[in-house]
C-alpha cells in the first residue's frame, strides 16, 4: 500500500496511469467480526468498549462488479451508525449483510465473515466496473452512503422508498473506513477542491441528512423565517443543521452541553442558545417516568429567548431523552422531524399535544442522491462547511468511536486512511482563503 500512497500524491498521474496501476491483494480495513458478535451480551451501551470488536484487518480486494466503482480512501469519517456496529446493537450488522445476499446475488459476497465499517469517504477512484461512465480513474470524490436497486416501483419517487435501499458501509459491506472501498459509482460525488482530504470525508452522511430532515419536500421543508429548534447544536449532524438554518435565512434555538459548545454555535452566526446542562434540563424523572413541569420549563425557555414564538421546527435526533419536550415545544401546525434516536428508539411523548395542536412528525433517513448532490454542491460553493474538530490515524479508529459515543468532542471526527498526513488535497487555494475561518472553526475550539 506505500506505493499505491506514493502514486495518489503524483501530480502528473492521469487516467490511464490510474487504470494501470497494479492493485494490490489486500488491504487495510477496520472491521468487526461475526465470531464476536456476542461478545457484549448482557453488558450494558455504556460499558461496552469499541476497542474489543474494532480490528485493523488486511482483507482481499474486491472485484468491481458492473455500475461500481473502487476508490482509494484518502480519509473517512465515524459516524453514529460505526458507534451502533462496533457495540453490536442494536442488532449485529451482519444480520443486515445475510439479508443482503439472500436477496440479491450481487449481495452473496458482502456476506462475509468480516464487515468493513465505515459510511464516508474522500478519495481517488482506482477501478469503475462496467456500465459506469460518469467516473474514471483519477478522479477525486467523495461518497455519500445511499445505495439503491431501483427495480421496484416505489423508488423511482423517492429512492429511499426503494425497498432495496440500505446505507453503505453498515447495512453493506466493504466501507470507507479502510486504505480502499467498493461503492455503487452512483455513490460518488466531486470532492470540494477547496477542502482537504480529511475536511472532504467527514461531511457526506451528516451533510446530506440535514439536507433532507430541513430543506428537502421530503424533510420538514424550511423556510425563510422559520425558528428552529436544534437539538445537540454544536455535534455531527447538529452543526450541519445549524449552518443550514442560517444559510437558509431562519433562526436558529441551538441546544448544547457546554459553553464551549454554546460558543461554537455563537460563533457560526446563532443567536439563541440553550446550554442544556447548565440550566439543569432533566426531562425524565426516572427511566420510565418522563416529567412534563420540564417539558413546560424548557418550552419556556426557549420562548423568553425568540420573543414569544415557539418553533416552526424541531430538529429531533437524541430520540428518547428529548422527544417528549420536542413534540411539547414546537409550535401548533409545526414539524417534528426525526431521525436517528441515538439515546433510545422507544419514545415517549404526550398525543395530546401531538393532536390537538395539528403537529407533525416527519420520519427522515438520509438522503437520496439528488439531495445528497445539493448538499455536496453548497460545500463545494462554501455554503456549508465541515464541522471536523478531531483527526485519528486509521489504526486509532476506536478511540475515535469512543469518543463518537460518549460525545467529547463537538463537530465529526476524521480518519486519516491512505493520506500520509493531514492537509493534502486541495486544488482550489483561493475559495479556501475566503472561507478558511469557517472551515477551522470547530478544529480550534
């Protein structure tokens, strides 16, 4: 692989150079294993530790069947569904990959003993299979981590309809945590000249999510003058969400933990700002018992803070702990919109205020390639910008998945794969002076 690295960074390589260049047999990749599947039974979320179940692998290289394409991952990102892989919960992911191959016969060889992790990528295409003909080797491109089949009815509206659609690198094999990976070339989108590898990776799976929960017909549909109601402001999908509000002319309430992470979303241009914790925000008074005075106090709060509306938006992802105070707080006629969960899929929350005020809850799971490709273009036009505050070479990913699921670090966590160091990448010098502040945000903080 230290010759593959050496030639990524070759200027002078062109296509055929790319096409030419001898693959290697294996390669690195951070997996898990089904022979450990239950290594964590009984054991709580919290006590589990990622570095038991994560291994640095070698792994034979796949073969780049018709409509794919196998990329040179120059970094890669953790995300909350390596969190869920890694812990085995809430099922193990191989369930996911069987049911691949029973279904379709391409899936049979995602169906291994081993399951490559990993749903971004920012690299360099080595191989496109047959039928692709928007990529060729060489090019730079980021993945986003919706693949689809499209042989049913259902998705031709709204591929995330498609029966057959799964999210790459967690419910499909061969991710983009590791030195290569193997996409649909429907997948790929341009990489952002004006970004390095790392910064490119960690965007595609958050990005795109809070495109469609917010912006998107399929999502909440904001609108110019909307409040919106943030929960975790300043984390992965929150700070996209958050840049998304102002960008497109609404208010912001940010919720976080800290008053780092309170000047963090100050700093990205939010007015209004809720640090959870320091104003002592409980909402449930035992694990089965949710307390509707905090509903009230909270809804309260963020009324004192807007002038008196409540919000048009709620952007809902911690799932359990909150739900109950989103569907109370958002105001009558608006949209709860939802993905995620990730303190807990079984939510309370009171009908009432779901009923009678006319309130929505709108279900939203990433994005489909067009949204995707909207989302990837506002980053490419410096629109949006990425949210990396902590770079791991890819033999530390576990400690970056801990520190995913225990929250340390605001904004995504990067994964340096085949790029030798940070900092590489970038072809667009003078869009990157414009906006280097923004893209350095959460790197300081």
């Amino acid at each position: 692989m230290h010759r593959l690295a050496e030639f990524l960074l070759d200027p002078s390589a062109g296509p055929e150079d790319f096409a030419r260049f001898p693959l290697p047999d294996t390669y690195r990749a951070i997996t898990v294993h089904r022979a450990e599947a239950g290594i964590f039974a009984g054991i709580p979320s919290r006590e589990r530790d990622p570095s038991l179940s994560l291994h640095l692998d070698q792994v034979p290289v796949p073969e780049v069947g018709p409509g794919e394409a196998l990329v040179a991952v120059m970094a890669s990102s953790v995300n909350y569904n390596t969190v869920w892989s890694a812990l085995f919960e809430p099922q193990p992911t191989f369930r996911f990959l069987q049911e691949y191959a029973r279904r379709r016969p391409e899936g049979r060889r995602h169906d291994l003993p081993y399951h490559v992790l990993g749903s971004d990528l920012a690299g360099i295409v080595l191989r496109t299979g047959p039928g692709v003909t928007r990529w060729r080797p060489g090019d730079s491109v980021v993945g986003h981590c919706l693949v689809t089949e499209l042989d049913h009815p259902d998705g031709h509206g709204d591929p995330l309809l498609d029966p057959e659609a799964r999210i790459w690198g967690y419910e499909t094999n061969f991710g983009g945590l590791a030195d290569l990976a193997l996409v649909k070339s429907g997948q790929l989108l341009p990489k952002p000249a004006h970004l390095t590898w790392e910064e490119a990776a960690v965007s595609g799976l958050v990005n795109s999510t809070a495109y469609r929960q917010l912006v998107s017909a399929n999502g909440a549909r904001m609108k110019q003058g909307d409040t919106v109601l943030i929960w975790g402001a300043a984390g992965g999908l929150g700070s996209y969400a958050t840049q998304y509000v102002l960008a497109g002319g609404g208010f912001p309430v940010c919720v976080v933990s800290s008053p780092a992470r309170a000047r963090l979303c100050r700093a990205m241009g939010a007015a209004h700002v809720i640090d959870r914790e320091a104003e002592g925000f409980r909402f449930w008074t035992d694990d089965a018992t949710p307390d509707p005075r905090e509903w009230r106090r909270f809804a309260r709060r963020v009324r004192e803070l807007t002038g008196g509306e409540e919000p048009d938006i709620v952007f809902e992802h911690p799932g359990r702990d909150t739900f109950g105070a989103s569907v109370y707080t958002v105001r009558k006629g608006g949209a709860v919109a939802t993905c995620a969960s990730i303190t807990g899929a079984q939510h309370l929350y009171d009908n009432r205020y779901l009923w009678t005020r006319l309130v929505r809850i709108v279900g939203t799971h990433f994005a489909h390639h067009r949204e995707a490709w909207e989302a990837n273009r506002l980053i490419a036009k410096g629109r949006i910008h990425p949210t990396l505050s902590a770079l791991y070479p890819l033999q530390e990913t576990a400690e970056a998945v801990r520190a995913v699921r225990d929250g340390l670090r605001p904004g995504k966590a990067g994964v340096l794969c085949l790029a030798p160091s940070a900092g590489l990448g970038v072809t667009d010098q003078e869009l990157r002076i414009r906006h280097l502040p923004a893209i350095n945000r959460f790197r300081t903080s």
